[in-house]
C-alpha cells in the first residue's frame, strides 16, 4: 500500500499532465478543458502486451481535485448496457471504475498515467473480456455500499463487517492511537494486548485523512 | 457540367463508402451474432443451423457510413440463417427458434428480439440493427434448393441470386476502369443521398435493396466522371413516376409503401439537379460547384476551404473525441478492429493475464 498525503499528486497542472499521459498511452483521446475539469474524449484503445484489440468510445472529466476527487467516466457509442450489471451507474449512465480509495492506495502513484493504465484501462479490458465470456477477469464489487465495504474491508485486511470496518476507521481516523484503547477486533482486549501490531502497520500508509474520509463514506 | 469529379472521390472514399476498418467491425459484429444463435440453439436444444447467408448491402458491398447530420445512425447487416428442411419445423416455429437462440445470448440489446414477418430483428443498444432472414433448405437434383421463412409460409427464394444479379449489374453496366466499379460508386452515392436527406426531412426515404435497385434502374455511365455520372443518374430518376414498381433480378422488390418513399426521392433529385444543372454554365467554378454539390449531399465535405481546413483543426481535436476515428491513416483502434476473431482473442487473453498475474486489475463496482 501506498501512504498518501494529503497535498495535491498533481502540481504541475492537470491539464498538462493529463496531455502528457495521453500522448504516451492513449493517443486517440483529445484533451481539452470544460470549466475546471479536464476532459478527455475519444476512443480508448483497450490493448495488452501483444497489441490493441479493442476500442471503446468514452467522455472522462477529470476534476480539479484529482486524484482525490474521482473522474467521471462515460462510454458513449452505447455498446455497454447502462445496466448496474455491467457496473454503469443507472441513474447519471457513468461508468463506475471501482471503489475509488482501492486505487489511491494500491496504485504505486496517483498520476495521470497510473490512472489511464490502470482503473480506466482495466475497466474496458474487463468489459470486452465480459462481452465474451460474462465472467469479469479481476472479480467484481457487489453493488452499491456493499461493494464500497468490501473494498474497504480488503484494504483493513478485515472479513466483510461493516461494524468492526467501522470501529477499525474510527481508531485510525485518531490523530494518535492509544494503546489502552479497546481493541477493534471486538476481542474485550485493550489495543496493546491485542492487535496493537496490525494497526501500526495500516497506520504507516493509512493517515486520518484517509481514515474520515472513509469512514464518511461508509456511514452515509 | 464543370468537372467536380476528383472532389467527388474523394468525398465517395473518405465519407460515403465504408472503410476496412468499417467493414471489419460488420464482420466482428456479424460474427457475435452467429455465435449467439449457434450457441442459443444449442442451449435451447433446437436443431443447429447447416448454412448462412450474407445479405443485404454487407454481401452486395454497398453500405455506406451514416449521413453528416445522423451519426448516430448506424448500419443493418442481414444474414440469412440456414436450417434443414428435415429440422426445421413451421416458418414461424424455425423463426422463433432463432429469436430465442439470440435473446438468451444477447446482454446489450435496446429491445427484445422481434419475429417480423420475414426475418428476426435484433435492434442493439448502439444503434445497430440485425436481421436475419430464416431459410430451409433442401438437396434436389439441380443443387440446394432454398425457402424462405414468411409469414405463416414458406416462399420459395434464391438469396444468392440476387447478390449474383447485383454483381453482375456492376461488372456489366460500369465503364471499364482499373480499381472499382462505378455503378458501385453510384449506388453508394446515392444510398448516402437518400439517407441524407431522410435523416434531414425526418421522413423515411427508399432505402436498401429498394434503393439499390432503384439506382442501378437509373445507372446513366460517364467514364471517369462520377460526378456527372451521379447527376444524369439522378435525372433518369427524376423522369421516373413513383409508381412504377421496382424491380431487381426480374422480382418486384417494392411495394405499397415504398411508393411515397419513392416519390420523395425524386422530388429530391429534381430539386438537387436544378443546382447541379447550374454547373453547365461557363462561369461555374470551384466555389460554384461546392455549393451545388453541398445542396446534393448537405455534407461539410463541400464547405468553403477555408473554413474546411478550420474544421480539419478543430477535427483534430474533436475527431478522436467523437470517436469517429474511421477515416484517420492509422490509428490503433483501426488497427484492433481489423483483427480476426481469433487474433483478438488471443491478445485479450494474453491482456487479462498479464492483468491477473500483476495482481493490479481493477475490480469494477456499482452503486
């Protein structure tokens, strides 16, 4: 996992580091701009190491608080049903990538080029491979705040429990954690005793930033 | 008639006329369905087809990229599915079999799948349209015999023929000339007329094999001058009455319907030739012959350099953006879409490997 700060990934500017990432990556998109948000619209080439072999058709507004605040994507030819099945948002028909937090920690940075080659790239990759074979290659999230959950769970290294997901934010949204605290684990042990290891290991890369935001999101 | 004819070219080959790329999407796309009625009836343990046959403007070459004004339009792509005589049951069972098969494999269809009276219809969420006429077929003594699934009928039918008759009209009606045929050129011409300005009268227009056959009808050849052969094609159009039938290969293709259909595209090849007609006069120059040739095909093509070469700026930005992607040299989506089936299975396999071995596939939720 990666430790995040809460200072913005991208100073150099948003528009010139997304122009760069897709100029190398993904040249069949045109950058431009609308209000704050950089937009990116053409055709995404889906292609693995031996080569392209598929193209999809989308609209991606970056806003400003990238990579905190998570791109909007859109496939727009309409070759993906606007079906929460193939994870498209029903009500705005936007793509949904994955649970957001995933990527800001597992990425190795939150770059423009991680994200194009990453979440969006994997997006398309696992619906052609679905087209094909309605399996998704990497698993899936069940929808809606389940999905969100089990995503946090993994990153906590925790079973799927939305309260011990909760308890577990809520220590690590503390500036500083106490050992004589109870243990999240619901074990009746204090912190110390118990996994006191576990959790100053998830604080080397989770800081309390991370942890609210979270923790918001999994108690709205 | 001032000479347009290389404009006129260029505009058949980068917007009228389908490119590869284009045409190896249909055979991807054609190629999906086919397995999903392969498998569909399998799965159904209904009796598997023997044969199909391409129809339509993909067999007879003569599909055409959506008007200027209706991109979102797409193409149709007819492919005859064959069954036995001993397997297939009645017309309308052996149809429904096939509707069947494809609604339990298909997953991004705007509708259900629909038995018409002569083919199944499949209407995808991206705009495309699938019919697929349903034959049986049996072995007589002069070859396969075909019937066509109609209504409540089997009607005998030879769809091979016709795409025979179409090819022949094109190798036999066209001037001789290295490369393409003409009268190939001209259909697509005028499909892409006839499309254009349904799409912009919002009413409907001859279309397919109607209009096909309406255009070969009407086929006036001027060797190495499409333009002035497009518009004396049109005025043998324009001569014609609407409610003359319209015959391909000796059978009568149109019907009641097609008769206002039919009216409204000579109406439009009356009002188009008055501008092309202007073109006889000495002082027609380029600017002259753009305007006329932009009334014909209310295509930006024929817009004001100018302004042409700002579009062409503003394209390169945009052009990626809409996707259209098509008429682009090279273009890595181009290059994917031309693949085969199996090279691109190949490549996605090894794509998602590669994906599951590095551990960092993304894992796609909804809420």
């Amino acid at each position: 996992m990666v430790k995040l700060t809460p200072e913005p990934q991208v100073p150099g500017g948003l528009f010139a580091d997304f122009s760069a990432a897709v100029a190398e990556h993904q040249p069949e998109l045109a950058v431009t701009t609308w209000k704050d948000c950089v937009v990116l619209a053409g055709n995404l080439v889906v292609s693995g190491p031996d080569g392209p072999f598929d193209a999809y058709q989308i609209q991606v507004a970056i806003p400003p608080g990238f990579p905190w605040q998570e791109p909007v994507v859109f496939e727009t030819a309409g070759r993906i049903p606007k079906i929460a099945d193939r994870h498209v948002f029903e009500d705005n028909e936007n793509c949904c990538l994955g649970v957001w937090e995933e990527w800001l920690f597992k990425s190795p940075d939150q770059s423009a080029s991680s994200f194009l080659t990453g979440p969006l790239h994997d997006y398309f990759l696992s619906q052609c491979w679905y087209e094909a074979t309605s399996e998704w290659p990497f698993g899936d999230r069940s929808h809606g705040s389940l999905g969100v959950l089990e995503g946090f769970c993994e990153l906590l290294g925790i079973a799927v429990d939305r309260q011990q997901a909760v308890s577990h934010l809520k220590l690590l949204a503390r500036e500083n954690i106490k050992g004589h605290v109870a243990c999240p684990c619901r074990s009746g042990k204090r912190l110390r005793n118990c996994h006191i290891a576990k959790f100053t290991e998830l604080r080397e890369w989770m800081l309390p930033f991370m942890a609210k935001r979270m923790l918001d999101r999994i108690q709205e | 008639m001032y000479d347009f004819s290389k404009q006129i070219s260029s505009f058949h080959t980068d917007y009228v006329r389908l490119s590869n790329p284009q045409r190896a999407d249909m055979k991807r796309r054609r190629d999906i369905n086919l397995t999903r009625i392969e498998n569909g009836l399998s799965e159904l343990e209904k009796p598997a087809f023997k044969d199909t046959i391409n129809q339509g403007g993909y067999a007879q070459k003569t599909m055409t990229q959506p008007p200027e004004a209706d991109e979102e339009s797409r193409y149709d792509i007819d492919l005859g599915v064959v069954f036995e005589t001993d397997d297939a049951l009645g017309p309308r069972t052996s149809r429904n079999w096939v509707r069947d098969a494809i609604a339990r494999k298909a997953t991004n269809m705007k509708n259900d799948p629909v038995t018409k009276k002569k083919c199944v219809r499949v209407v995808y969420s991206d705009g495309y349209q699938c019919d697929f006429p349903v034959f049986r077929r049996r072995w007589t003594d002069v070859g396969w015999k075909y019937e066509l699934s109609a209504g409540d009928e089997w009607i005998d039918s030879d769809p091979r023929a016709m795409n025979a008759w179409i090819e022949l009209q094109v190798s036999a009606k066209s001037p001789e000339m290295s490369g393409s045929y003409q009268l190939r050129r001209v259909i697509r011409l005028g499909k892409f007329f006839s499309k254009t300005h349904a799409a912009r009268l919002n009413l409907s227009f001859p279309g397919g094999l109607v209009a096909t056959a309406l255009f070969i009808e009407a086929y006036t050849s001027d060797d190495g001058r499409d333009d002035r052969s497009f518009r004396e094609t049109l005025r043998s159009l324009s001569q014609r009455s609407k409610y003359s039938p319209v015959y391909a290969n000796g059978f009568q293709v149109s019907d009641d319907k097609d008769v206002e259909r039919i009216g409204r595209l000579i109406d439009q090849a009356t009002s188009s030739l008055e501008a092309l007609d202007a073109l006889d006069d000495d002082a027609s120059d380029d600017k002259k012959a753009r305007g006329a040739w932009r009334k014909t095909f209310k295509h930006s093509f024929f817009a004001e350099p100018v302004k042409e070469e700002a579009k062409a700026a503003m394209a390169l930005e945009t052009k990626s953006a809409v996707g259209a992607g098509l008429a682009v040299p090279f273009l890595a989506s181009a290059a994917a879409a031309a693949l085969s089936d199996a090279e691109r299975t190949e490549r996605m396999e090894s794509a998602v490997k590669s994906r599951q071995s590095s551990g960092e596939g993304g894992k796609p939720w909804s809420s």
